[in-house]
C-alpha cells in the first residue's frame, strides 16, 4: 500500500493496515527534513471531539454537527464519525497518546463553538495535535511492515486500464528533477487540506491542495470544494502561517472585542462569540473593514492559567511581544479547513479503481459546508481506520507490474526553479485572499479564474505550482457555480440560503471543461 501523505490520516491508516507492507511518503522539507512538522496534524490545539460525557451521547454530537453543517451534512457519514468516535480515541490511546484525563481515568473535556455538550478531549492543553503525532510517530517506527520515505512527495497519480496503481514521485528536499515511480496494490491519499492556498492560513505551507489536484487530474470526482473554512482568531502579527488561538479559549469564555473593549459578536448572534465560525470570521472582517482593530480578550476568562492551559499559544504570544495575561491578543480570520476534498464514500474509496482517500483531502460529506469545531481529526482516525479495513479486505492478491502504466506528463521534463515557483505561489495566494475568501461574488470569482489561468500557464513546467494551480481552480469554478451563500461560502451578490440549492455538487475536471452540470446529490 502506497499512503501519500503524513499526518494523522496517513499514519493512523498505516497502523491499521500493519502487517500489510506500507510504504508512506512523509514530503520532508529543509525545515522539517523527516516531514513530522510538515502536516496540519502536528499544529492542532483545540483536540479531538468525543461523545464521551455523562451528559452526551453520539446522537447529540451527530445533531450539533449536522446543524452546524448548514444543510449539506451527510446523515449516515455524521452518524458514523459521532458513533465510532470512542472506539478510535481508544485506539489513539493504545497507541500511547495520553489524553488529559481526571483522577478517576475520565476523559476531561472541554467546550467548544457550537457544541452542545463539553466534547473536546485534550492534550497538555493545548498540545493535542503535537502529542498525537509524537505517539502516532513512535507507533510507525516500531511498526516493521511500515517504511518511511521521508523526502518524497508526489506529483502526479500513475495509471493503468483506468484504475491508479500507485505515484509519480520527486525528492521534496533535493533540488532535482528525476521523476520516479512508485508502484502499489492500493494507493490512499491523505495529503491534507488547501489553506496555504491563500496569503492568511494557519495550516503549513504543505497545505496547496496538491492531493485533490492529482486525483482530480486522474479524474477523480470532488465535493462541496467551495466550502473553505476560516478560522476567526489567528494570531494577527503579521507571521505566516499565522500561529492560532484556539478556538477552546473562547469555550474558556474569552471575549471579542474592538480597539475601545467594544464586544461586537452579542449584536451578531445570539450564541455571540460561540457561533459557527463563519459568522464569527465575518463578524470580524465586518469589523476590520470597518477600520477597526480586533483583540481575543482572554484576561478574565483565562487569567494566570494561560501559560498552563494553553502553552502554545502563549509562546505564540510571547514570540510576538504579547503577555495574554496582561493585553489582550490581536487576531484576524484565517484560511483554516478545507471541508470540500477528493468525493470519498464510506469505506474512503473514490470514484477511481484503487484509490482512497482520508483527512482533510477527502470529502465524507461529515462536514457539509461547514466544520464543527474539533471535527476534523475525529474525521481523519474514524475514516482512516474504515481506509483501512477496506484495503484490507479487498486488496489484490498480485503486486501490480509496470508494464502498461502511463508515461507521466512530467518525463519529458521539468522545471527546477525555486524563486519561480515561490513567487508563483504567492500569486496564487493573494489572488485567492483577495477575490475566493470569506466574502466573494460573480466578479472576483470571474477574476481569479482569469488570473489562476495566467499563472497556471507560467507554472506548467513546475508541478507544484501546477498542481496548486488546478487545486485553485477547482474552488474557484465551484464557487462561481453556487450561485447561494451557505456555511463557509459567502457571496456577497446571493447572500442568502437558497434551499433550491441545497445541493452537493459532484464534478469531475472533464465535466468542468465541457461546461456540464455536475451530479447534484441532495443531503
Ligand atoms: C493550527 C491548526 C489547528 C488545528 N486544530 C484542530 C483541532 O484542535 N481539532 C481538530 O479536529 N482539527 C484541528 N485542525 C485541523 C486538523 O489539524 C486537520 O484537518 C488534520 O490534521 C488533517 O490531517 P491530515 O492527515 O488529513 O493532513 P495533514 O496533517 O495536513 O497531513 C498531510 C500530509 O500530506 C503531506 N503532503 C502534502 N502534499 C503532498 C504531496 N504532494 N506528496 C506527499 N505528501 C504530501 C504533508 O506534508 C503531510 O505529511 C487544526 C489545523 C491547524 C492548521
């Protein structure tokens, strides 16, 4: 098995499948050579939600899901995340992850924005995503069946008679342009979300998008991509990504507030700064727009504990000059999880022969448009292991021969040239920033596609860029097709619901080109 990717997806489905031989590209870079620190994963705070209160119940946390979805959440997939929530937190602790519990071994769980019922389970804190990987990685390394291959990342899908028998590969750490070959029984993509797609992200910079582009290169049919989720209280200091606060402090009770101490977020929404996290991020823009200043006022609600309870966002603070105990933090939405992905069903299979899916790439339809809090790593363990179980039993009983594979596009050549590709990326980020963000219409939409395809055009030698191109693309086309506003996508030329649209629309790229409608699924 071929699993493209390293963060809580790949690695969770690698143990899963253990002792079945899997290879697990890790996309190191000169930052984080062996790739730990290269996957969304590893920066996690908030935790993972569970059903695991005397006072909840999967059925409960399935409810605040769908209703945080805004019309588009699958029903059966929410009912399996919530309902296998336990049994996988279970495993993540026989793996060696050691969740905050109380004396008597209780999870201790913690409130987030629009959950009903105190779910969160964390870790040291604010540490849940560090700690998961650290014991997820110690797992993989005594794991023999499992093989790391720490510089690799793949950049295009290989294909045989229709079906993807595993990867076209480049060094991710070396500047050199010899296309390898990797060959799989079963290929998984778990290659995350698309954040760094945009200039103001707190996903890392391996977060373009690269693993939807391949599959929908190979003709893989995505979801519900124009649904982008912002996090409304990065950190606003001007660092990229920018590190986040929590959404757990606001569940602590801290407040929004304005450059006067003005709380803004009561005028909003009833639940105030606890709303889905689309009202609260536009709330905010609102506000900047406005000329205002925006602060996460923690000192009450948090006080002498922070340092405690949430670590890594004070040293976050303290890096940029700030003690949250005494001032309150300034922060500004952020390009956060990509709800739409690689249309995935539930056994993780997509709609091409030997290849699944898992993470943020994929699209359960958990989500609908829009992400309840702490949902995404639950999402990631429970439809890992499902990845899992179905290679597992259906795996050939041949390894796959090279013979009659296609030739990559990339043999004839490609393009080495770093500066080029950085600055092509951060093209394509302000493009996104400024015309596919939290707010977009017909013009900006119609405006981005037109420069996506200048800069695709500029890029086709370098397949990063390439790939990020298509990746883009694929939201913009998406967006301008929902002619409605809905969770996380909101144009300001429909800004309403309109439940004739309350559709998921799943498109392929050769459907897209030829102008067809998509294969509209009511949810
Ligand atoms: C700052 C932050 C805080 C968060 N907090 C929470 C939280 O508290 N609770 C929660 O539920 N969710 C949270 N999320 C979201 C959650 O962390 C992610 O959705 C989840 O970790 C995604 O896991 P993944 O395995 O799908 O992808 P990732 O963890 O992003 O891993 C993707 C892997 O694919 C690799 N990759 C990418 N492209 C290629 C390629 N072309 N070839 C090979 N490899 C490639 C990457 O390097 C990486 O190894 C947070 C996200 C961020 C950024």
């Amino acid at each position: 098995v071929l699993i493209i990717g390293a963060g809580i997806a790949g690695l969770f489905a690698a143990l899963q499948l253990a002792p079945l031989k899997v290879t697990i590209l890790a996309n190191g870079s000169a930052e984080s050579p062996d790739g730990r620190l290269n996957a969304s994963s590893a920066w996690a705070q908030g935790g993972i939600a569970v059903a695991a209160g005397d006072d909840d119940r999967p059925d409960i946390h399935m409810a605040d899901t769908i209703a945080a979805g805004a019309g588009l959440v699958d029903p059966e997939t929410a009912d399996i995340l919530t309902s296998e929530a336990n049994a996988r937190i279970a495993e993540l602790q026989d793996f060696g992850v050691n969740f905050d519990v109380d004396q008597n071994g209780a999870l201790l769980l913690g409130k987030e924005a629009a959950h009903s019922r105190n779910r969160i389970a964390h870790i040291n804190g604010d540490r849940a995503g560090a700690e998961i990987m650290k014991a997820l990685w110690a797992a993989v390394h005594a794991t023999p069946s499992i093989k790391i291959l720490s510089k690799y990342k793949a950049i295009e899908l290989a294909r045989k008679a229709g079906s993807i028998v595993g990867a076209h590969v480049v060094s991710s750490i070396d500047n050199d342009d010899a296309v390898k070959m990797i060959l799989a029984n079963a290929t998984m993509l778990a290659t995350g979300g698309i954040g760094a797609l945009y200039e103001t992200t707190t996903n890392p910079p391996s977060s373009k998008g690269e693993g939807l582009a391949m599959a929908a290169d190979a003709g893989a049919q995505f979801v519900d991509v124009e649904f982008v989720q912002f996090h409304p209280t990065a950190i606003d200091l001007g660092r990229d990504p920018a590190p986040l606060a929590t959404e757990a402090l606001r569940g602590e009770g801290a407040i929004l507030v304005d450059q006067n101490g003005r709380r803004f977020m009561v005028d909003i929404h009833p639940d105030a700064e606890l709303a889905p996290r689309d009202v609260v991020a536009r709330g905010i823009t609102e506000q900047i727009a406005k000329g205002n200043n925006i602060f996460l006022d923690c000192r009450e609600a948090v006080g002498k504990k922070f340092p405690e309870k949430f670590p890594t966002v004070h040293a976050a603070c303290a890096a940029g000059g700030i003690d949250p105990t005494l001032a309150p933090i300034p922060v500004a939405p952020a390009a956060h999880y990509h709800m739409g992905g690689i249309a995935v069903d539930n056994r993780g299979r997509t709609s091409i022969g030997g290849l699944w899916a898992s993470g943020e790439v994929a699209c359960t339809g958990a989500h609908g448009a829009n992400r309840l809090a702490s949902n995404s790593l639950l999402e990631a363990i429970v439809f890992a292991a499902r990845v899992a179980d179905d290679i597992y039993k259906h795996r050939p009983l041949t390894h796959r021969s090279g013979i009659g594979v296609e030739v990559s596009r990339w043999n004839d050549g490609l393009l080495v040239d770093p500066e080029l590709e950085a600055e092509l990326l951060d093209r394509i980020r302000r493009v996104m920033t400024e015309n596919v963000g939290l707010v977009r219409n017909n013009q900006s939409l119609l405006e981005a596609r037109y420069q996506i395809e200048k800069i695709a055009e500029m890029g086709g030698k370098l397949p990063s860029i390439s790939n990020a191109a298509l990746a883009a693309n694929l939201v913009v086309e998406m967006a301008l097709r929902r002619k409605e506003s809905r969770g996380g996508h909101y144009r300001s030329d429909f800004p309403t619901p309109n439940d004739a649209l309350r559709v998921r629309e799943y498109m392929t790229v050769d459907r897209l080109a030829d102008g067809q409608e998509s294969e509209a699924v009511t949810a």
